[in-house]
C-alpha cells in the first residue's frame, strides 16, 4: 500500500540532488521498482547494512546489496527509540522474533523470513523495554512479530522474565501482537500472556470454509471450531482482530453469507477483510504464473489503489471476477453497519475478562484518553446514525463489566475510521463491479482442471 508513495518520494529526493537508499519488504521482493533509488540495501538489514556502510566510507558504494542470508537475530542492535516523538504514536512497536512455522501459499512472510522462529533472547528484549522505560514511554507496546507463538517453546522461555521486569517497574507496558488461531489450544500459554498484560491479538481466519482452508495450505485453522477458538482467547481478557480474504481458488459459489456469520457468531469487531491479492515470491504468485494467470505488472501498485481492500486479484480468477466483487461488496456493507458493529463491541465487551490487569494508565495518559473520550461524544454521541449505539454500548459495558471499559471504548473508537472506510471501499467495490459487468470477457471462469491439484479429495476434509 505504501509503494507509490515511496517512489514518488524517491523521486522528489532525487530532484533536490539527494543520495536515497531504500530497503524493507517490497523493494526485497520487487527490487525493479525502485531502480529510481541509488543504492538498494536488500533482504535483512543486519546482513545488508553493514557491507553498505563500509564501501560507502570507502567511496565506492554499489547499487545493490542483496542477501539472502537470515540475520542472527539475537545479536541486533536496540533500536533508536529517543529518535521518536512518542506523542504523536497510538503505540510503539517492538519485534521479539521472525519467521512462521507454517506453509501458507498466499503469505510472503515464510518467503522472506522463513519458516523457522528466530527469537531475539531476553536480555535483548528486556533491555529494548528498558530503553523505552528510561525514555519516559508508557502504555502500549505491539510486538509486531508476524506469529508471536510460531515458537511456542521459546515464548514461555520468554514471558517469565517478562513478568519479573514489568513487576519490578510496576506495570508500566501492556501489550499487543499477532498469532495463528492454535494459540486457543495452549490454556498454559494464553494465562502466561494475559499474566503480563496482553489484551489483544490479530488472528488470520481468511476463510470459515475448511475446503478453502486445505487449498490455501492454512491447516492451523482446520480440524477446530473457529468460534470456540475465539471464545477461548476472550476467556483471558485478549480480544481478536482478524483478517479474511476472499476470491480463493477454492471457493464454490457465494462466500460472502459464511463470513458473514463467522464475523457475527465470534462477536469479533474488527475484521480485516480484503481481496486476495497475488504477491511476489509467494507460492501463490509462483503457480498463477505457471498456469498463465497472473496479470502484467501483478506486483505494481495500480495508480488510485491506496489499499489491499480496492487492490486486490491481480490475477485471472477461477469465480467470475465480478461475483467475488458481489461478495465482497455484501460483507463490507454488513459488517460494518453500525449496529453490526456496536453489537459485536457489546458482545466482547461485556465478557471481556480485565479483572486480572496489572497496568494502570499513568496520569498523563488517562487525560489523553479522557480527552478522546470527549472527542468520541462529539463524533459519535450525538450524531444520529450512532448515538443510540454508543450510548447503548457505554452503559450496559460500564455496567456488566466495568473493569474492561476502557478496551471496550478502544473498540468503539475504531468505528471512526473502520465506518467511514468501509463505506470507500464499498463504493469503490461498486465501481469495480460497474466496470465488470460492461467487460463480460474479464469475468470469465478459469477453466476447471487448472484447479486440478488445488482441491482436496472429499476425504480429507472434516464432515
């Protein structure tokens, strides 16, 4: 989503005389579109960095640095936290591991970083947060790991040292991260994160449909009730986000009724729902260019598309392209009414376990989240379409369970922009249906024996 913002920023810098090197995700997996930068610093920073500075010093700075070496990571520097302006962050993030033990055909995550853990060891974490102390930061840390628990083995290693320190500073951090669904199965695990103040996790579901799930090679989500797997995980005071996507191979007629009541069976309120898109180096991407489906330029930003929500197939479809759009269209436009939405706040908020929570907002930070309580009042409390929810939800929260308001208010607070957005990306969605229903060839099926490997027997499935 950032790409062509960041080539047009290296290209204003190039027009002012500037040297511009550019690295991170995207220019290690499409390096091509970035040649406007003069030095491309590829693959993991640890590895790549440091060759660059030592010819830079010497004068003779190539164009490329690439590496697929995987970095140590337990020996990476603390990052520069005094160079942030923590005012003007809801949170700051910190990476404790990389790579994910699973095999997702659509996730670029195990391509760049592999499939095996890489865990920074507790030393280095603890003094990354004492940095942090030391600078006056408090509040909310995102452990920006893409699966937290991909070593499950190394994170219960971890969270006992992380309790001692947060107990000997009193409380001053709570956390939030990533992990895959099989954290529910782990009673052991989810006591030990909610012991340290973790109170919320963004959790892939992509699809309620287990045929899908086979295809797409997301076995972690199989074999369980995705309900009360969620239900699990609110039981230790951690409520979900979690991510869907639509316009899988796999998927026999409309979806969109599925997720549907996925969404609102697990009262979870924020879903990130988007369309699937083909990215580089992904298995995915691999396949659709062997069976000549990926589109031209499938790795270029499209000029207008500022997200993956209004960016996505950019391949040829199995589905008629335009009947995904339909689905598409049907879950945004429901999910996020405000009632839909408000009701599943309610839902969460109300047995939402806080009553074991350590950390206490420090004073400044109860005025700021005073004073975007007053701001949510303004811009939800009194206006039609959402004041009878937002009060609704207030009362009976503060009512029934009056030790998770403040999360449940943080939930409420994201209808600001999850409303708004949605609304965008619908009429985008409608926009896109327009122009498909007046390009009948572009909503041709793919034919089905590409999909031949792609579908699981019947007997593999869960009945």
């Amino acid at each position: 989503p950032q790409q062509r913002d960041a080539v047009e920023i290296i290209h204003k810098a190039k027009m002012r005389g500037k040297t511009v090197m550019v690295g991170g995700s995207d220019a290690t997996s499409s390096p091509h579109v970035y040649q406007g930068a003069d030095h491309l610093i590829l693959g993991e920073a640890e590895v790549t960095l440091p060759r660059y500075f030592a010819d830079a010093k010497k004068g003779s700075a190539a164009k490329i640095y690439q590496d697929p070496e995987k970095a140590d990571v337990s020996k990476s520097p603390c990052p520069r936290f005094d160079l942030l302006k923590f005012h003007k962050y809801l949170h700051v993030g910190i990476q404790w591991c990389r790579g994910c033990p699973f095999n997702c055909e659509f996730c670029d995550i195990i391509e760049l970083f592999g499939r095996v853990p890489r865990a920074k060891t507790a030393p280095q974490m603890l003094k990354e947060l004492q940095t942090l102390y030391d600078l006056g930061y408090r509040g909310h840390i995102d452990l920006v790991d893409d699966n937290f628990i991909g070593n499950k083995k190394l994170v219960k290693q971890f969270l006992p040292h992380l309790k001692t320190w947060l107990e000997e500073r009193n409380w001053p951090f709570e956390f939030t991260t990533e992990a895959s669904i099989n954290l529910a199965d782990d009673e052991a695990l989810l006591q030990m994160m909610q012991d340290v103040g973790f109170f919320a996790v963004f959790v892939g579901i992509e699809s309620p449909d287990e045929t899908t799930l086979i295809a797409m090679q997301k076995r972690q989500n199989t074999h369980r009730s995705i309900v009360d797997s969620i239900q699990k995980i609110y039981k230790y005071g951690i409520f979900v986000n979690a991510g869907y996507i639509l316009g899988f191979d796999s998927e026999r007629g409309s979806v969109a009724r599925g997720i549907i009541e996925c969404i609102q069976a697990t009262s979870i309120p924020v879903n990130m729902a988007g369309l699937l898109a083909a990215l580089p180096t992904t298995q995915l991407t691999r396949r659709l260019i062997k069976e000549g489906r990926i589109h031209a330029d499938y790795e270029i930003q499209p000029e207008g598309e500022g997200d993956q929500c209004t960016g996505g197939l950019n391949f040829d479809t199995v589905r008629p392209r335009v009947d995904i759009l339909r689905d598409y269209l049907r879950v945004i436009e429901t999910i996020y009414t405000a009632e839909n939405y408000f009701d599943r706040v309610l839902s969460v908020g109300v047995r939402l376990d806080s009553t074991k929570r350590k950390f206490v907002p420090p004073l400044k930070l109860r005025l700021k989240e005073l004073k975007g309580f007053v701001r949510m009042i303004g811009k939800m409390g009194i206006q039609s379409v959402t004041r009878r929810h937002f009060w609704r939800v207030f009362f009976q929260a503060l009512i029934k369970n009056p030790a998770s308001i403040r999360y449940t208010m943080a939930l409420v607070a994201l209808y600001l922009h999850f409303g708004s957005f949605s609304r965008y990306v619908a009429q985008r969605t409608r926009e896109a249906i327009a122009r498909e229903a007046h390009s009948p060839s572009r909503t041709a099926s793919v034919p089905a024996k590409t999909l031949a490997h792609q579908t699981p027997e019947p007997a593999m499935l869960v009945g």
